[in-house]
C-alpha cells in the first residue's frame, strides 16, 4: 500500500521535533474525534498536550483532497506550517481511515507525483515512506534498472529512470530552506 497524502503532508512540513512529539501525543492516546462531518469532508479532534493537560482543538478541513487539505490548531504557539498538535491529530486521522471508521474505504493514493524530502537519503527513511512490498519491489528493480543521469550540478542530479517499459524522469537536490533533500519522481 502507498503512502497516504495525509502523513506524506506531516513528513513534509514537520520538523523532525514537531513530528516526534506529534508521534507521542497519537501513541499515548491523547487524541479523540470530537466531531466528523463526512459531506464536508473535516473532522475536529481534542488534542492533550504532551507536557501540559491542556487541551486544543484540531479542525482538519477537506481531508480527502490533497491540495485544499487545512489545519488549525487553537495552539497558541502554533508558528509553523504544522504543530504537534496537528501531526498527532493527523496520524489519528490516517488511524481511522484505515480502520474504514469515517466511511472512506475507496481512497485510492495516487503516487505519480512525489516528493519526499529528508535530511540523508538513506534506505531506512525509503522504507519507512513506502509499503513493504513496495520497497521489495524497488529493491528488485534498483539491480536490473539503472537510472540514467542527465545533468549533475550545483547539488541537484536529473536522471530518467526505466520500469516497465515507461521512462520517468527523476531529481534529487538539496532544499535551500531547510537543508534537506528533495527527491521528487515525476510521470
């Protein structure tokens, strides 16, 4: 199963500190659905925090399309693209989506334009952000399929890559604003 858009966005946006103690608060259980509006498409959670009991309130707004997804967290310290608060309620969405619990069974996660950005593009990460079989499967292909590379310069890479008879084009750079590398694969 490919990644979903909603924990490809906390990866994305979230800082490794933001994303770790987002990861707490869902894993502790501090994370409960207080409403869901299915036609609308938004749900809001209450979120406990991890080092105060205080609680916030998380409006995910359009959570089944990908390019008008919004967040707001009642968080006062909320500076960022996405907070802990957010994270932990956006693990706890994706949670509920695979359960079938908010009657979205026919999400179909469409992997045709991706960007994946980390500090070391190393295979622990890759795997982390793809399904087991998924990961096999490149791992397979990587052997047989050598990427092709276009242009090496000033810290990005162009390549174009192979598979079943389709070639897809490939870059990896270095992220100016974050320092952080950006793979993205493009059909």
């Amino acid at each position: 199963m490919a990644l979903s858009y909603l924990i490809k966005y906390v990866y994305n946006t979230g800082s490794d500190e933001v994303i770790r103690r987002g990861k707490k608060i869902h894993a502790i259980g501090y994370v409960e659905m207080a409403e869901h509006d299915e036609l609308m498409s938004t749900v809001v959670f209450r979120v406990k925090d991890d080092t105060y009991s205080t609680f916030y309130k998380v409006s995910v707004q359009k959570y089944n399309d990908p390019q008008s997804l919004a967040l707001r967290c009642g968080c006062p310290y909320n500076l960022g693209d996405i907070y802990r608060h957010e994270v932990a309620a956006l693990f706890k969405l994706q949670e509920l989506i695979d359960k079938n619990l908010l009657g979205s069974a026919n999400l179909l996660y469409n992997q045709r334009h991706t960007v994946a950005k980390m500090k070391n593009i190393e295979a622990k990460v890759i795997r982390v952000l793809s399904s087991p079989e998924v990961f096999e499967e490149a791992e397979i292909s990587v052997l047989k399929n050598k990427a092709k590379i276009i242009v090496a310069a000033n810290e990005r890479i162009e390549a174009e890559l192979r598979y079943e008879g389709e070639t897809f084009p490939l870059v990896i750079q270095k992220n100016d604003d974050k320092e952080i590398a950006e793979i993205k694969l493009a059909v």
